[in-house]
C-alpha cells in the first residue's frame, strides 16, 4: 500500500511538473501570425519554459483532432544559399506534417518564386522526419535547408510534444 502511495505522490509531481513546463504566449506580432498561417482563431499558443524562443500553438481541426503549429526558426537556423527561410509547420500529434509553407525568406526571390511554382512546399504534405523530398534544381542549396529546417524543428518539438500531450 506504502508504494502505491508513493507512486501516486510521484506521478502527481510530474504532472505538476509537466503543467510548469509551458507558459502562455501573449506575444501579439506572432499570435496574429498564426491567425494568419492557420486561418483559425480558437487556437492555444504556449512557449517552452526552458527554451521561451521555442514556441507551440495547439488547435484543434473540424476532426476535433489535436493539431499543432510551430515556426521552424524557433527551433532551427539552417542557412540556405543566401540565409534562412521561415517555415511554417502544421503537424499532428506523431508529428506527419498536413501542412509546410513559406512565411519569410532571406532567399533570392527568384529561387523562392521557382521553389512556390513547382510546388516544392506541398512535398511535405504527410512528411515524417528523416524522411527524403526531392528537392528542386536551380534551388538546390534552398530547398536542401528548408528540408533540414523541418526535419530539426520537428525532431526538436518532439519532446515538448510528448510533454504537452501528457499534461
């Protein structure tokens, strides 16, 4: 019984624990971004309390199925030929991405017109990291590090998620 008790009482921590690990996020320019790239309003967006610049929006589709959002460069930096491209991400809870898409780009605006034209974003529609897109020539380096963004940001969320779905 004395054990039980105790796993109880540690299992109660955790979750406390795991509730502390988010904060909210009131950050106005990037809730009216996410407004913008999910096109719905009822929507959670939370920062990490370990990493703040790492942010998490949570929101949920006409499934009622758990969605969430990120910003690829809160979590990765790769450069490309000229900087880095922002990406946002649109992912489920086993993190496949429903949906990638260009936000801003430090990119040559011809290699980005090129990269939206022959439908380089929509590659990622039900992407699992680690997993291989065919990437466009003429824009090689480009789509190389926008691929390499997701796949880091992805793999670096994942814990979180694991937290938040948990908590």
């Amino acid at each position: 019984m004395k054990k039980i008790f105790v796993f109880m009482l540690l299992l109660t921590s955790l979750r406390i624990i795991v509730a502390n690990e988010f904060g909210e996020v009131k950050d106005k320019k990037y809730l009216d971004l996410v407004k913008k790239e999910i096109l719905i309003d009822d929507f959670e967006a939370y920062f990490s309390r370990r990493n703040p610049k790492q942010r998490l929006v949570k929101f949920n589709n006409e499934n009622s199925e758990n969605l969430f959002f990120i910003v690829s460069t809160d979590y990765s930096k790769h450069r490309g030929y000229q900087g880095t491209t922002t990406v946002g991400i649109v992912f489920n809870d086993s993190l496949k991405v429903i949906q990638a898409n260009i936000i801003k780009s430090q990119e040559t605006s011809s290699y980005i017109k090129r990269i939206n034209s022959m439908g380089f974003m929509q590659r990622f529609k039900e992407y699992i990291p680690g997993q291989k897109v065919e990437l466009i020539s003429g824009a090689t380096l480009t789509c190389e590090s926008i691929q390499v963004s997701i796949n880091e940001s992805l793999e670096k969320v994942k814990p979180l998620i694991l937290d938040f779905v948990n908590k």
